[in-house]
C-alpha cells in the first residue's frame, strides 16, 4: 500500500512538473504579451519617447535653419518645429502597439513574459521605466553630432560615387 501512494505521488509530481514544463516552454500569448505592455507603461513610454526625441530633432532643424537662413522665412524655425511636433501628435500609438504584439508572441514564451511582466511590476522595473526617458533623451544628445557627423560622411561618400560615375560614363571608350 506505502509502495503505490509512493509511486501516485512520484507520477502525480511527474505530471505536474511535467505541466508546469509545457506552460512555461508555451508560446507567450496576445493576453500574455498586453498585460506586459501594460506593466511598461507602454502608450506613455512612447509618448516619453516621442518627447525624448523632440529635442535633438529641433536641434537640427534649428542648425539646418540658422544653415539657410539666408533661402529661408525668419519663421522657419518655428514653423518646421510646430510641423515636426503635430506629426508626432497624430502619430497612431495604439494601433503600433498592437501591431508589436505578434513579434513579442513569436520571439516570447509565457514564461517569459511573466517574468518580464513581474520584472517591470516591481520597484526596480517601474524605476527603469522612469528614467529611461531621460537616460534616451542624454544618450540621443551625445549621440546627435556623431549620427549627424557619420551621416554626413555617408552622403559626401555616396555624393563622391555619383560624380565618379557621372565622369566614368562621360570618358571616351578606350579602345583596345
């Protein structure tokens, strides 16, 4: 009698390691996956994001202005930035959201998510989530003239090609 309760319970704790295995190996589902983004806040992080980004980005309309000013309205500056922040505005925050689902589906067990979802539900995790806007905004800063200066490079590079075609396609065929 000792010896089968024994083995019920070993094979009742297989099955239910065996469970737990599967359900945490799942594949993370829609459900899963929203109360994540809901733990990260993520319709305000990217609202933060967007934020984040304005000031850099009127940073180089400011210098591509002050570059033309001579071409361009004295508006300009203010004008291009108001376009620049309704843009943004109007962008569909909701609908990009659940347009990620599917990739954190894919690329998520459940295990994971919950783990993340725990992670970011936590004061560590809501603390991330807080300065991570700042910590973009600093990082976008210090990283706007190396982009702008790799950028810049990039087209004189490409600009350097073209007139290296334009000359090729204009010499005379040598004949052999």
């Amino acid at each position: 009698s000792d010896w089968s309760s024994d083995v019920c319970s070993s094979d009742l704790a297989f099955v239910c390691l065996t469970l737990a295995q599967t359900s945490a190996d799942a594949p993370a589902s829609k459900e899963d996956v929203e109360k994540y983004l809901h733990a990260v806040h993520s319709h305000e992080m990217m609202l933060q994001m967007v934020d984040a980004m304005a000031k850099p980005m009127h940073q180089m309309v400011h210098e591509q202005c002050a570059k033309d000013k001579d071409n361009l309205p004295a508006d300009c500056e203010a004008r291009m930035n108001k376009s620049m922040d309704d843009m943004m505005k109007q962008m569909p925050f909701d609908e990009m959201i659940d347009a990620m689902v599917p990739a954190y589906e894919k690329h998520f067990t459940k295990a994971d998510m919950d783990a993340l979802t725990t992670f970011y539900s936590a004061p560590t995790g809501q603390k991330v989530l807080r300065e991570l806007p700042a910590i973009m905004s600093e990082a976008m800063e210090t990283m706007m003239p190396i982009m702008r200066k790799s950028i810049d490079h990039m087209n004189q590079g490409l600009q350097d090609q073209v007139a290296k075609m334009r000359t090729d396609a204009n010499a005379p065929a040598s004949k052999n």
